[in-house]
C-alpha cells in the first residue's frame, strides 16, 4: 500500500525526543543556508524522521521551528563552554582555553554563525522573546566575570576588565574568521582557511585576548 504523503515516519513514536532533535539538527541546517523566508518545512520534513504534520505538532510553525532552532544553536556553545571546567583552572589558563574552544567551535559550526547573522537581518526579533537564549548567554557573562575576578586578585589580570566588553572581543575575533570567509576568500585567497593557518590563527587570537587582560607595568595595585 502506498504510504500518505504526510504519514509519519517509522520510529517518531518510540521516540520523540530524538526525532525533535532530529528536526532541530536539520532545520537549522535549512535556516543558515537559504534564511527564515526561503527555507521551506516541506524540504526540512524530507530530510528528518517525521512528516510535516508532526513538525507543525511540535513547533506550532516555521517561526516557532527557526526560534527553538536558534535557541538550540546557543545552547550548543554554551554548554560546550561548561564542559571546559574554567573554574578549577589558573584564570590565564581558564581564559585561553575559553578563547581557544570559542574560536574552535565557530570554525567548526559555520550554521551558528549563519543563523546569528540571520538573526541580524531581522533586528533579533526572535532572540528578543527567548528567555533561554537570554539566560544561556547570562551564563556566558558570568563565567567570565568569574575569570576576571580570580585574574585581579591574583595580579594576572589588570583592573578594570569589564566582562561584556571582553566577551564581544572574544566573539569578534572568532566570527569573522566564519561569517566573512567567501568574500575574504574571493579577495585575498583561501590560503588562511587552511588547517595549519587556522591553527596559527587561533593561538594569535589567544595571544591577543591574553595581552589584553594581563596586568602591565604601572597598574594600580588591587
């Protein structure tokens, strides 16, 4: 007999939370390449375990899909961050590696930078109303005031250090390298997006945020 077109797939109901995960993964997927208007639920329910009547059960609709997907997105760094284990580290320490994983995992996960760039063409309309992207990046911030905080009072760090502004260094120097690499490529080569120059890369940009925060000759004592 000829499966319904809008039949679910065999599986979704021993499982439903692995198949939202799997919606999620290819949604996200489908948003960071063609966009909230151009993707298409017809296309992302191809790809998953389900139908497009259980993604609309689940997600209500497309913008309820791109807004669990972009929260999703953000949850997926942030509990990278918390698998480091920066607190039981020496605060220069701690910070390099935070740096290192930041710029690793944005190399490594070109859809998260797409999906903020995207969120940028709408003005943050959906991160707006989202309490989980809100205390997941809460959570960003206080980890490295954490850092900040053990840096000073041990000398490492200079005073001063504002942990908002640091987090944006951080994050600037690692999206770049993503959001910007077909037009850097198609201007100056793609010579700099080998394995080996990545690498140099992130080590300069560890040096650099390092360099930032450590305490030069002549700062006030704390």
């Amino acid at each position: 007999m000829k499966r319904k077109k809008d039949a679910p797939k065999q599986g979704w109901k021993q499982n439903p939370e692995a198949v939202k995960r799997d919606i999620l993964r290819v949604a996200t997927s489908e948003f960071a390449t063609n966009g909230l208007s151009g993707a298409r639920i017809d296309e992302i329910a191809a790809k998953t375990k389900t139908s497009k009547r259980m993604i609309y059960y689940y997600f209500g609709d497309k913008e309820g899909l791109y807004a669990r997907a972009l929260e999703a997105a953000y949850a997926k760094v942030r509990e990278g961050e918390g698998r480091l284990d920066l607190a039981h580290l020496p605060p220069l320490e701690a910070l390099a590696r935070l740096v290192a994983f930041t710029f690793d995992h944005h190399r490594r996960n070109p859809d998260f930078i797409r999906m903020v760039m995207i969120e940028n063409i709408h003005h943050a309309e959906f991160l707006k109303t989202s309490a989980v992207i809100r205390d997941l990046n809460v959570g960003a911030i206080e980890r490295l005031a954490d850092i900040i905080v053990r840096g000073e009072a041990e000398g490492a760090f200079r005073p001063g250090l504002d942990p908002v502004e640091l987090h944006w260094k951080i994050s600037a120097l690692s999206f770049f390298n993503v959001s910007n690499r077909p037009t850097f490529s198609v201007l100056f080569g793609a010579g700099i997006y080998a394995r080996p120059a990545q690498e140099a890369l992130r080590e300069q940009v560890v040096d650099m945020i390092l360099g930032h925060v450590r305490k030069r000759d002549g700062d006030p004592r704390r």
